[in-house]
C-alpha cells in the first residue's frame, strides 16, 4: 500500500501536462501511485498520460467516455486509490522538489492527522512567484480542529492545498459536486469535521496563474454554480448536528464570497448580475442566525439598485480620496521641502551625524561599527540613525533616531556634518558645502556593480543606474578593505571621491575574534558546544526571476554532514521575504534539521558562531576570510552566474579554499576532511593576503579618526587618492 494517491484530473492541459507529471516522478519520495484521469480531453492529454503510463508503473490512466468536470473527474479517481493519503493535484500545477519527503515528513510527525494542509506560492506566465499572504497561519505546531484554530479556515478554499487520509475520506462519504466552486462543499466539510488537523509551513505546489483558461476567471453564467455549492456545504451542517455553530460563519463566508464574484469586473454578463445579487440575497436571509449581520454584509439586507448605489459611490468615493490623498501628499512634499530649505540656510552642526544601514534596517554593519567608534572616541558628535518606523522597537534605548522623510529627518539631514551610509541617501538630501559623506559599501565585490552594469541589461532590471551615479556624486570617501575593491569601485562609481584605505569596520570583531565569541548564538538556537557548525551562505540569482535557486537539498547536506555536526543556512538579504524560505527551510528549522539564521540582524555573529562557510559567490566570503577559517566555495554554475551579472575575478581560479562543482564533490569534501586540509588552508592565506589587505581590527576608530575628527592612526598608508578625487588626510587634488 503506497503512502500517497495522486489523483490528477485532466483537460485541455497539453502544454503543461509533462511538467505537472515530471514534477511528480521526480520526487525524491517514490512512495506513491498516480491515478490520471482523462476527463475526454479533446487534445493530446490523452496520449501523453498513455506514454506515460508505459514509461512509470506508478502511473495508472482511466479514461473517461465523456467530459465529466473537475470535481467528477476527481470522484472517478478515489475508487482506484489504495495509498494512506488521498493528493489531488491540478494537472497544470507542479508539486516543488522534495514536497512529498517533507509533507510525508510532517505526517510522522504529527501521527498521521486526518487533513495535512500545506503552502502553495502563485507561478505567474511572465515568471514572477508569489507565496500565500496568509502563509503565517500554517506556523502551527501539533494538531488541532478548527474550532480550536478557525484561522485555518481563511486560507484558500482549494483541495489541493492539502491531503487526506483516505480512511477518513471514506467513512464519512465525502464526494465532489459538479460545477464550479466544487472545491467549497468538499473543504468545508472536511475541515470542520476533521479531528485531528496539521499544518506544513512548506510550498509543496506551484499554483499556476495561466494567462488565459482559468475557469473561474471567465466570464459565465456558470459562476451561478457558487450558490448551489454553498446549499450543499449548508445541508452537510444541518446533517451534522454537532456542526451547527458554524452556520454564522458560513453564511459570514458565504456572502463574502459572492459579493466578491459580483463585485469582479470579468465573472459576469452585466445582463446577469442583478440576478446574481438576488439569489445572493436570498441565499443570505435563508440562512440567517441571531448573530449581528456584519456592516459589510448589510448590503445584502436591500435591494440591487441600492448596492448599485453603494458601489459607484464607493468608486465615486475611491477617486475623491485619491485626488485628496494626492493633494496631502502633494502639500507634505511642500512643507517637507520649506522645511528642508529653512534649515539648508542655517551652518551645518559640526558635532551631528547620520547614520543608515541597508536601507533604514538598524544599526547594522560598517555604519553601526563606526558609530560604536565614534562614541568612545569622539563623543562630542551627536550619532542620530534612519530607521523603518517597523524596525524602531527593536532599536537599543540608547539609540537616537528618526523615521525616513519625516520632519525630524529633513532637519537632521540639513543640518548634520557627518553621513555614514552603505547605501545611498535619498534623492532629497542635498550635499551642502562642508558636509562628509561617507560611503561603506556592503563589502568586496564580485558580481559587477554601478556602472559596469550597463552592459548587463539583465541584472540591472528596474535598476537606474544614471541616478544611482548622481547620487553617488555626493560620496566624499569610499571605504576599501583591499586594493580590489579600490580599483572596481573607481571603474564602477566614476565620481569624485577619495578612496580610504581603512579596512572595513563592521570586519574588526572578526579579526579580533576570541575564542567562545559565538557562544550566544549557538545558546540560543540550541546548538550543542561541541557541535562543528557549518555556515550555509548562497546568494541570489540574476538569471532567474525572483533570484532564487535551491542549488542542492539542504536537509541532505545536512545528514550527510552527520553526527556532530550542525548546519546554518542564511539567505541572501533579497531573499528573505520571498518564496525562498517557503520551499522547506522553514519547517526544516521548525524540526531541527538546519539553523535559519535569514533574520539575524548581525551577520558577524553568525560567521563567529561557525567553525567553516559553504558560499557560492556570496562577498560574505571576503568577511569571512579574515577568521581564518575554512570556506568552500560550490560553483555549479559558475558560467551562468558571471555570463548572467558579471565578475571582477573567477572566483573558482582565485578561491579561499576548495571549489566544488556538484553536490556529490561537496559532500565528499566535508565526508573526507578535504575542506580543512593543507591545501584548503595555503589557498585561504593567499586569498587573505590579496582580499583582507587593510583589515587589521582597527577599521571603525581609522575612519573616525582620519574622516571625522582629521587625525591619523599611525598606520600608513590610510587612504590613496581616487583618479580625479583628493587624499582623504590633505584634503589635496
């Protein structure tokens, strides 16, 4: 008996049918059986299951005489299924790689639950993806029913956002009904009777939004069907008695859901929709209860000429607060301008700096180390950071502050003397004479940046180089770590500035890194002491929309790693709000088998904390190099990452320890103790020699002693003029 039946219904999908059936054979799980069932496709679907079916004995084909619709289709299939679970997938989406490990996984875990539901992410025709905004609601440990947690009733009333124990399926009866809408009356029902429900927070499907041929997104009377669907969901409650205080919420969904198809542009003939509005109506006060009716719903309660009313006014309504909202915004920019203006013509504070880090994110990186150093040795200088206002609450107390483009931050800016940023400043902040921009930058390049990526058309998406330029004309000193970015940074940002020798400030707990230094983290992600922690590091893509390639299976470098060993993953700062972490590093951490450090603000205490890195071409791996410690660097697709975005070097000729180019050459780096050999180690100190020239532990009080205060640190040379710029010490052309 396999684990798994996956039942596929098919028509009119020939051009996506082999990518559906693919996604499946090929997972690493083969415990399962494919029940495809040719709802009497006209087209090829027909012939490519049969091909199929001979290629793979986990494949069975029945073909129906005659086109039944989705949900009959469906019904066919569950006779022939003989697995634990029933899985029924749409045959134009895709199950994600390792979806069936992970959600056979969480079945164990959980004691086989009667309904696993798990993530899903959009897959759009024009590449983009889009995980489930509601993907928090799937963080749930344990099982549970939905009374005890009624969110889980607010994601997507799909079916193949879940499985099913098929015992379960059977002894209560549970069928499709035809029409559309037929997801509704199995969901509900399954959900609000199951006693024992799990979650997943993993993407197992890619749910694809075809360009044309959603049904549920054309224009038809047959989105009448909805009504019908919710009578069928109705009369399961009233056979159940035990179910009877949901009939509230269900008559709250059900007018949510209708009003939504009628308010949609594209889902009905005009001639149809004051019809729909009726039996909408209708169907509402049939299933009336005492509860209050929701101010949303009201419109229910009168007749279509009203609700008429209410939406054009809405829409009315909408582009007078549009036209108003532009009017505020248009006189805040004025007042925020003379605001500006006013204190441009007052003398610059030569005690006030500014600082900001990746965007407004926190005190992080190069510009917080400098901070740390100008307060113990210049603390005459006022230090007033740009925050998020959704990351201020994380801010220490002692941290002063102001939100980006507030009233606060427009006098800061035209007052201060200092500007610490490694990213650029706002268009707005004006380089008035006198003032000090100093630009960290986010490490030592490898990919192209500035203006070399002119000439990657790709990688410069939505990216405007011309203005990044103009503001990066503002720079007064670029900080370098070694000769290499010096040289890059000149040819990327031909502006006026002066190159600083300095080091890079946020690397001097590194290099003056001491023994226990990363005993915090490992306490607080539970990591035992004696563990050998292995830094997963990987960075995004350009040649891929959204950015984001999972190169190998981290849960098996992580087994293959064995005993008595622990592996971190952090993600590309780009990836951490994407579907990245959605495809199973979350609920890998959830269960223990990785370390997600993707959030931790302070990326040095995650290097201090690891005994050896795994990067591609992340510049993570320059910082890194100073602790002297083991790095692999796993370049599978090194061709298309440089042919794709550019590289000032090939860092598989030029790398600070082994290069691997499969999975099988990285694990048997680490299976053999190659990646901490001599050979790893002569090739870490030529890269440390050439990449960590001028990183010595006393970056940050370098930069405040020579840029800010004009003395010198003794060490010579700290800064060399940039082609055209000036010495950052004379202050000479």
């Amino acid at each position: 008996m396999p684990r798994f039946s996956i039942i596929v219904p098919v028509f009119k999908v020939q051009g996506f049918l082999a990518e559906c059936l693919d996604s499946v054979l090929g997972q690493s799980y083969a415990d399962f059986e494919v029940i495809a069932v040719d709802d009497c496709s006209p087209d090829g679907c027909g012939a490519i299951l049969d091909a199929y079916a001979e290629r793979d004995e986990r494949v069975r084909v029945l073909h129906l005489p005659e086109n039944v619709g989705l949900g009959r289709a469906r019904n066919a299939g569950m006779p022939y299924a003989t697995g634990d679970f029933l899985f029924f997938l749409d045959s134009d989406d895709t199950l994600t790689p390792g979806a069936l490990r992970a959600i056979a996984d969480r079945l164990d875990e959980a004691d086989d639950p009667e309904v696993l539901v798990f993530d899903y992410a959009r897959t759009y025709w024009w590449g983009g993806t889009r995980r489930n905004v509601l993907a928090e609601v799937l963080v749930r440990a344990g099982t549970f029913t939905a009374a005890e947690y009624p969110e889980i009733l607010e994601l997507l009333m799909v079916v193949w956002n879940k499985v099913y124990r098929r015992d379960y399926v059977t002894a209560h009866g549970f069928r499709f009904p035809p029409g559309y809408y037929e997801d509704t009356p199995w969901t509900f029902p399954t959900l609000l009777s199951a006693r024992r429900i799990a979650t997943l927070d993993r993407i197992c499907v890619n749910y694809r939004q075809r360009r044309q041929g959603n049904i549920l997104s054309t224009t038809s009377r047959k989105h009448f069907d909805v009504h019908d669907q919710y009578e069928r969901v109705f009369a399961y409650v009233d056979a159940h008695p035990e179910l009877a205080d949901w009939r509230p919420y269900l008559q709250r969904k059900m007018g949510e859901h209708c009003l939504d198809i009628l308010a949609k542009p594209d889902r009905l003939p005009a001639r149809d929709k004051e019809e729909f509005f009726r039996r909408t109506a209708d169907l509402f006060r049939k299933h009336r209860t005492r509860e209050p009716v929701p101010a949303e719903l009201r419109v229910l309660e009168g007749g279509y000429v009203r609700y008429r009313t209410r939406q054009r006014a809405a829409t009315v309504g909408g582009a007078l607060g549009k036209r108003a909202r532009q009017a505020r915004t248009a006189a805040g920019g004025r007042l925020k301008r003379g605001w500006s203006w006013a204190h441009e013509h007052r003398s610059l504070d030569p005690n006030l700096a500014v600082y900001s880090a990746f965007s407004h994110r926190g005190v992080l990186g190069d510009p917080a180390a400098v901070h740390r150093a100008a307060r113990d040795l210049a603390p005459h200088i006022r230090g007033v950071w740009v925050v998020r206002e959704d990351q201020a609450a994380e801010l220490p107390s002692d941290i002063e502050y102001v939100t980006p483009d507030s009233l606060a931050f427009r006098e800061i800016t035209a007052r201060a003397t200092y500007f610490v940023n490694n990213v650029n400043w706002p268009w707005h902040v004006a380089k008035r004479p006198g003032s000090v921009h100093i630009h960290t930058h986010q490490g030592t390049p490898l990919k192209y940046m500035g203006a070399d990526l002119l000439g990657k058309p790709g990688a410069r998406q939505g990216f405007d180089v011309p203005q990044m330029l103009r503001r990066a004309d503002r720079w007064d000193h670029s900080l370098v770590a070694n000769r290499h970015s010096e040289l890059v940074w000149n040819r990327a940002y031909p502006c006026h500035f002066a190159s600083a020798r300095t080091g890079s400030p946020r690397n001097d707990v590194l290099v003056n890194a001491k023994p226990g230094d990363g005993a915090v983290f490992r306490a607080r992600h539970g990591i035992p002491e004696d563990h050998t922690v292995v830094l997963y590091a990987p960075t995004r893509r350009d040649y891929v929309r959204g950015g984001h390639v999972d190169r190998f299976d981290v849960a098996r470098f992580a087994a293959d790693l064995g005993e008595g060993h622990t592996l971190v993953v952090r993600l590309h700062p780009s990836l951490a709000d994407g579907p990245a972490r959605g495809m199973g590093l979350a609920e890998l951490h959830r269960r223990g088998i990785v370390v997600d450090a993707t959030d931790e603000p302070r990326v040095e205490e995650v290097m201090l904390a690891s005994d050896a890195l795994v990067t591609d071409y992340s510049a993570l791996m320059f910082d890194y190099a100073n602790l002297d410690r083991p790095i692999v660097v796993h370049a599978d697709d090194w061709g298309a990452f440089a042919a794709s975005r550019g590289a000032y070097l090939d860092i598989t000729a030029s790398a600070p320890g082994h290069v691997s180019r499969s999975y099988r050459e990285l694990a048997w780096l680490f299976t053999s103790g190659s990646w901490r050999d001599q050979e790893a180690a002569r090739l870490r100190a030529g890269f440390r020699a050439v990449f960590c020239e001028f990183d010595d532990g006393r970056a940050a009080q370098r930069v405040v002693r020579t840029l800010m205060l004009g003395e010198s640190d003794g060490v010579e040379p700290a800064s060399v003029p940039a082609p055209g710029g000036r010495d950052v010490l004379t202050g000479t052309r």
